[in-house]
C-alpha cells in the first residue's frame, strides 16, 4: 500500500514539511504501513466508551492571576535564533 | 573498588565519613568519561565547569551538615530536560547549539538536593525512538556488548550508568524510554505514576505519556533519586499535589501476602523463548521471597500499541509545532518567505523518524479520520484503563517481561521503524495506563559472543512506587 501523491502533500503542507524528492516513496509507504496497522483499532467495540484524553486525576481549576515565574521575558527572546535589539527577525511578511 | 563503579549508598557513605570530597568524586567521574566515552558514546555534553562549581556546593553542605542522601553524587542528565547555559540539543539538529535560559523542574531539585551534574546524554531525537539511533548527533554503544544498540530513547543515560560513566542517571519514558534501555544495558530504571516528576523544562513528545525517572545500579538507589526529583509544581499543570513521596519505605519488608500477577499475554508470539525463561525465574524468586505468583490475563494489551502510536503521533504533532526556525535553534539559510522558511527548517532541522511521526500525527487528526483513528485510539486507553484496574483488584502488582528480545545490533532494525515499533509492545500499555513500573535486571542471553542483559518489568497500580521497590529490592537482594 502507498499514500497517493496528493494526501501526501496536503499532510506535508500541515506539517509545514517538504518531503524530499528521495525520500517520497518510502515515506509513503512507510505511512501507509503505519495507517494499515492502525486500522486494528477499528476491530474494537467501543460503542458509549468515553474518550480518555488525559491520565491526570486532576480537575480544572482557575487560580489567581498573579505573576509568580521569575521573569524570563528577555532572556527568551535573546535566545530567539536570530535577533535585533531585542526583538526577534524574520522574513517580511506584509509586501 | 573504584568510586566509578559504586552505587549511590555506598559514594555517600565515603562522602559523609568524609573520607572523599564531592571534588575528587566529580573529578574521578570526569576521568572515567575521557577513559570509556569515546567507545560508548553516552554524553553529547561534558559539562566539566558546571560539575566543578556544583560540586564545590556539594562540598559546603557536606561541611555545614545540610547534605542529603544525593549530595555530591555525580550523575547524568537526559539531552531533553533543560540545564540554564548548558546546551539541551534533543539530539537533534534542531537544537545542536541551544543554551536553554532555565532550569527543568528536575534539574532544580537535583541542584537543591547537592547532585553533581556531569553532562546530558544521548537519545533518539525528541525521544522517538527505542535504539537511540535515531540521534541526529552520535552513536550510542551497548556497553555490554559495543556491536549492539543500548535501547532507546533514554540510551545514553542507561549506558552512562552500565558503564559507570556516572552514578546515576535521569531519563524520559513516553512510551518505554527509560525501562527498555535499562533492560538492554543491566540497569534498574523506573518510570513513575504520570504526574509525579514536574515536566517544566522537560522537552514535550507525547504530553500526556511523557514522565521523567531515574536510572541506577540498585533499586535503592532507585527510590533514593525518586524521593529527590518528585513534587508537586504548579508550574506543571499535570503535576500532583503533595503526596508520601517515602518510595525507600517498604524496601527490606519481606513480601508475604503481596500477590504479583503474571498477564499471559505478555509471554505470547513474539517474545524471545529465553527472556520469557528468565522473567519466569524471577516470578519463581519473588515467590520464595513470599510473594504468591498467578497468571492472570489482560487481553486489552492487543490493541496498545496501535492506540499509543496513534496518540503519540498525534500529540508529537502538535508539541513540535512550536520549531519553526524563529523561536529556538537552527533557522534555514536564504529564505525570503515565511511559509518557506518554516518548511525549510523543519525539514532540515528534524531527522526523518521526526518528520515521519509529524506527518502521521497530522494524517490522524485531519478531519474525516479524527473519529476513525485518534478517537478511536483515546477509547482503547479507556478500556486498557478498565482492564488494569479490574487487575489491581486483584493483584499488588504484575510482573512481564519489558522487551521481547534483548538487544538488537546496531542497524539491524534502524531501516524498518515498523518492526522497530513492535519492540514497544511490552512497555507502551503502563503509558497509556499512567501507571508506574520499573525495569529490573535478571540475566543474560548469550549471541554471537555476546552476553546480553535482559529485565523484568513490575508494574503496579498509580501511587504504588514504594510496593514497586519493596518486590523489585526483594528479588535483588536474593540474586
């Protein structure tokens, strides 16, 4: 089984990934494999089973709005990969 | 005996009768690293400044009667939990030269309890990945056997401690990561109950699997780091509030009256003949410690490593989005447009089992397959949650093996992740179940000249770490 061409892309495209030349064929073999095995789960009756998307036994809970993290602001945007006055570059974006 | 190759007791013992300093301890395991390093390959970092200057604190506490049971213990650190200033590269090009500017919650506490640091460790790239190599920066060797693959993804943390590289180690098991690789080296490793380590600073894979844990040389040792690095953290939204973090307490206890459980499936096609020998051996040796054996069945477990690659995959996905060439590490060269610069540094950036689980993770939450497959995959985790806890009415704990095989040599399945992927099928159902389990040396199996080490997994219900210890230390003590 192969992934055609065009799922391929629209999944490259989400990705924000190219999918080099070379690489096209086993990836979308290697994918399609992956998929083939997932389909196992579809043999599983889950008929009014709840979805668990987290294992924490933790509820929600609002706390106040207080600032408590040492202020790391400057020092994260330093650590951009490429950066101007403090300010982060990159490519322009309006023309 | 060499301070290299002794356990946590015994380097604290000699540092507390002062009869070593934490210097000459962090200076001896330095020494140890330049002597076996370049052959094994665990350390992407040697942080020999950094581990100079922790252990002259070390050395205060130990002089002003503040030291605790890790002070000035060198150990070593997985290249995914950030280190203030020393490079965490993920072992991936991506982040090659990024100097983190905080420390992980994990590294906070090892610095607070007087632990010297003595550098990060290989692993697959983001920790996907079961042989380590999947690094985008260096190979790892087996240190039982250089030929063959030390397990992955926390594989330089576990050839780090099985070739006394370091006292200990802190690893990340998403979905086996650190009880795999102790399995293949001869180490113990545990991963904890889901919430009981801070994930702040710890590099996110598969958010609601991902749990940091120690590797060490004896199951004391074990409990010993896990009391250091486990509290509650609100900067961990997934962080338990406070709990008895005692994980040494029943260490020592006989095991009358605990009932350990042996699932069957766990020992069904696949699984090398001699490793099922040998986890068989061990349930015999828990049971003359006192412990009464039964097989019991969890057939839920055919369906957890489709489900897990699926979530995983999923959340993979949407963790690595945040590497776009802008915020952290490397950015592609000569790029007018921001679209393109985006898909030229994550496609340059990522190595290709990255790239491939991004695309898989996007495939399962495109609209029109959400339901068929992420879905899908989030209510087998229910019914895998349903079926440990009908087991842990019955049993304490349950004991299988941790891989089918024991290692594999280097390259053998680095071309097929499919097959790559099985390997995952003893340890991946504890993630999605959140539960703790621990990894536990019992023997070899000898190939090609080779001997190679294999574990036996314990798995226990949430919050059963120290029962975890008590039957692991058990089986340990009478080896």
């Amino acid at each position: 089984m192969q992934l055609d061409a065009k799922t391929l892309d629209t999944l490259a495209w989400l990705s924000r990934l190219d999918i080099p030349e070379d690489e096209t064929e086993a990836l979308s073999g290697s994918i399609a494999e992956m998929l083939t095995f997932f389909q196992q789960l579809s043999a599983l009756d889950t008929e009014g089973v709840e979805p668990t998307a987290h294992i924490a036994p933790l509820e929600n809970v609002l706390r106040e709005d207080e600032p408590f993290s040492p202020r790391l602001d400057r020092d994260l945007l330093l650590s951009g990969t490429q950066s101007e006055d403090g300010l982060i570059t990159l490519p322009k974006v309006i023309g | 005996m060499k301070y290299s190759e002794m356990d946590i007791a015994a380097l604290s013992a000699l540092l507390q009768k002062r009869e070593v300093s934490a210097k000459e301890l962090a200076a001896d395991a330095l020494a140890a690293i330049k002597e076996t390093d370049g052959t094994i390959g665990a350390y992407l970092t040697v942080a020999e400044e950094e581990a100079c200057r922790q252990a002259e604190i070390a050395d205060k506490m130990l002089a002003d009667g503040t030291a605790g049971a890790l002070t000035g213990i060198p150990f070593a650190m997985k290249d995914n939990i950030c280190t203030k200033s020393v490079r965490t590269t993920c072992a991936s090009k991506m982040l090659e030269n990024w100097l983190p500017v905080y420390d992980a919650c994990v590294t906070e506490q090892l610095k607070k309890a007087g632990a010297v640091m003595l550098g990060k460790t290989n692993m697959d790239e983001y920790a996907m990945g079961s042989s380590s190599e999947n690094s985008a920066l260096q190979l790892t060797r087996n240190p039982a056997a250089p030929d063959y693959v030390p397990g992955g993804s926390s594989g330089g943390s576990a050839a780090a401690v099985a070739a006394n590289e370091c006292a200990f180690a802190i690893g990340s098991d998403t979905g086996g990561s650190i009880r795999q690789p102790a399995s293949f080296c001869g180490v113990v490793g545990m991963k904890p109950t889901y919430g009981t380590v801070s994930r702040y600073g710890l590099v996110a894979y598969a958010s609601s699997f991902d749990q940091i844990g120690p590797l060490t040389k004896t199951v004391a040792d074990n409990a010993k780091v896990l009391e250091a690095i486990s509290c509650h953290d609100r900067r961990d939204s997934t962080s338990l509030p406070e709990y008895d973090t005692n994980y040494s307490a029943l260490i020592g206890k006989d095991l009358s009256g605990m009932r350990i459980g042996l699932p069957q499936e766990y020992f069904g096609e696949g699984i090398h003949p001699e490793v099922a020998a040998l986890v068989q051996n061990a349930a015999k040796k828990l049971e003359q410690a006192g412990a009464k054996i039964e097989e019991c069945s969890l057939p839920a477990v055919s369906y957890a490593l489709p489900a897990y690659y699926v979530l995983c995959c999923a959340e993979a996905s949407s963790n690595l989005a945040r590497f776009d060439g802008i915020r952290y590490g490397f950015r592609a060269e000569s790029v007018d447009d921001l679209d393109r610069l985006y898909r030229k540094t994550r496609t340059e950036g990522f190595g290709k089992e990255v790239r491939r689980r991004i695309l898989l993770g996007n495939y399962v939450l495109s609209a029109g397959y959400y339901d068929a497959y992420y879905k899908k995959a989030q209510q087998a985790r229910t019914l895998l949650i349903r079926a440990f806890r009908d087991l842990f009415a019955q049993y304490d704990l349950l004991l299988a093996p941790v891989a089918p095989t024991p290692a594999y040599k280097i390259g053998e399945k680095s071309n097929d992740p499919m097959e790559m992927a099985l390997g995952d099928i003893c340890t991946v159902p504890v993630n999605l179940g959140g539960l703790p389990a621990i990894s536990v040396p019992c023997g070899t199996v000898a190939q090609d000249g080779a001997n190679l080490p294999v574990g036996f997994q314990l798995i226990g219900p949430a919050f059963s770490e120290a029962k975890i210890y008590q039957a692991a230390a058990a089986y340990e003590s009478g080896v």
